[in-house]
C-alpha cells in the first residue's frame, strides 16, 4: 500500500462547525482525500489564506464559492464539482426535456415500463393506498366539498351539465338509465335492499301492455316515447332499515305520472283511487 504524506491539516468549518477533510497525496503523486468522520461540505484545495476558493460557471460566468451548496458534485473532475452551477445547470435539464424528441422518447420508454402487469399491479396497490389515506383526511374533504360547490355553481358549467343531460336523455336508454339511478340513489340513501335493471323495466311495460297500473289508462307517447313513472309499491321511506327489497324488480310497476304523484308513500291497500290490491 502507497504510503500516504498529509499536505494540509484537518482544518474547522466555520459556516456548518464541522471538521472535515484533509487533502492527502500518496507517494506515487496522486490526490486523495481523507474522510474525518464527517461529511465534506467544501471540497480541497483550499486558498492559502484559509478562505473557500471560488469556481467560475463556465455559463452564466459568475463565481460562487467552490462548495456543493452551489454546484453539483461530479467525480470525473479534478475539484469533484461541475463546471456549471446548480442554478444554470437546473435550467438546461429544464431545457432538454422541454424538447418534443426528448419528451417522446420518455413518454414511450414510461408507457412500456408501466404496461408490465407487475407494475401495474404495484401502481395500483398503490395508488389505492394513497388515496384512501389522502382522501380521508379532514382537511381534504373540507377542501373538495368547497371548491366542488364553487365549480358546480358556475353559470357556464350548468350551462355545459344540462346540454350534457338533454343530450343523454335524447337516447333510447337515457331516460330507462336515469331512473334507475336515482331509484338507486334513494334506495342507497335509505338502505333499501334490491335492484334491477333498464331491460327488465321494458319487459314490465310489456307485461302491463304498456298501461298504467293502477287506473288502466294507456300511456300517453311524447317524443315518441311513453310517459310513465316507475312505482315503488312499498315507499322506501317506509321501509328503510328493514330486509325487505322494496327496490327489486318483483316490488316494482309502471303507473302514469297522476296516479303516481297522488299515491305518494302510501302502501297499495292504502291507494283505494287506485283500485289496485296485490
């Protein structure tokens, strides 16, 4: 082993109060540096007034002293520092992948490496993770609820939902759609059991050879379209909390919209209007 002759002494930082390196050269005439236990905040040679000697940016032109806290660390040079300080050097990676070939060749090697059924199975255990324990906070939901207020109460993007229903009501299984899904809303909201399906309300309008249920009456076509309200024979406000599935299909008939409103949340034996029993 090289013997190894000290050419500077351990010496005292006094911006961070850290004893740091010392600069060593072995017989052979190579630099080396000596660890003292504690991490270099500058690096050797110093000047020989004992102040941090400066480094020129080879970009921008000024000098910053010749410590990490203002270049990066490079072991391919004679200083162990960058050329360039951390300031210039952070805008030219900016720079470099702001450029539209840089940014397709990473969006491709990105896509191929999440597209491997182990990560994507890794991603989204944790993505799960995060956000039930991000969306769970207090401060977030307060947050959410404030700023979901305000952008829903904007006159354009009323505007913008209602177009967006007319439009999905248009459709042939809009309207079918709809009531299903505020059925479930209210039936999820007083923990009503049972559910069906859009096609399954259809072949209740034939079976009642689309009349209603309770006075007889054909329903009337607008649009095309019969005009009819799905019936809850057993109101779910009525028999929320209990294990009755007031929300299934076997619960369920087609009246016109003036029986429907006048039943209300009355039980069929208390529709006597209606003349209807089961």
């Amino acid at each position: 082993m090289a013997k190894l002759a000290l050419q500077a002494d351990l010496w005292y930082n006094e911006a961070t109060k850290l004893l740091t390196a010392a600069m060593l050269i072995t017989s052979d005439g190579l630099r080396r540096t000596c660890l003292g236990g504690s991490s270099m905040d500058t690096l050797p040679p110093h000047a020989d007034n004992g102040n941090i000697p400066e480094k020129r940016c080879t970009l921008c032109g000024e000098k910053f002293p010749a410590t990490p806290e203002f270049f990066y660390r490079a072991r391919q040079t004679k200083d162990g520092l960058f050329p360039h300080c951390k300031e210039c050097r952070s805008k030219a990676d900016k720079e470099y992948r702001l450029r539209p070939g840089v940014q397709t060749r990473r969006r491709v090697v990105r896509n191929a490496y999440r597209s491997q059924p182990e990560v994507q199975v890794r991603e989204h255990a944790y993505v799960r993770v995060y956000n039930k324990d991000y969306y769970s906070r207090p401060d977030i939901q307060a947050h959410r609820q404030v700023t979901g207020k305000t952008y829903r109460s904007r006159p354009d993007v009323k505007v913008h939902k209602q177009a967006v229903r007319e439009v999905y009501r248009s459709r042939p299984e809009g309207r079918d759609q709809e009531r299903k899904y505020n059925s479930f809303r209210r039936a999820r909201k007083n923990a009503v059991l049972g559910e069906y399906t859009p096609e399954q309300i259809q072949q209740q309008l034939k079976h009642q050879k689309r009349k209603c249920y309770y006075c007889f009456k054909r329903f009337q076509k607008i649009k095309g379209k019969y005009a009819y309200h799905v019936d809850h024979t057993f109101p779910l406000s009525r028999v929320a909390g209990t294990d009755i599935p007031a929300n299934d299909i076997s619960y369920l008939v087609l009246a016109c919209p003036a029986c429907n409103l006048s039943k209300g949340d009355k039980f069929p034996w208390e529709f006597p209007e209606g003349g209807r029993l089961l």
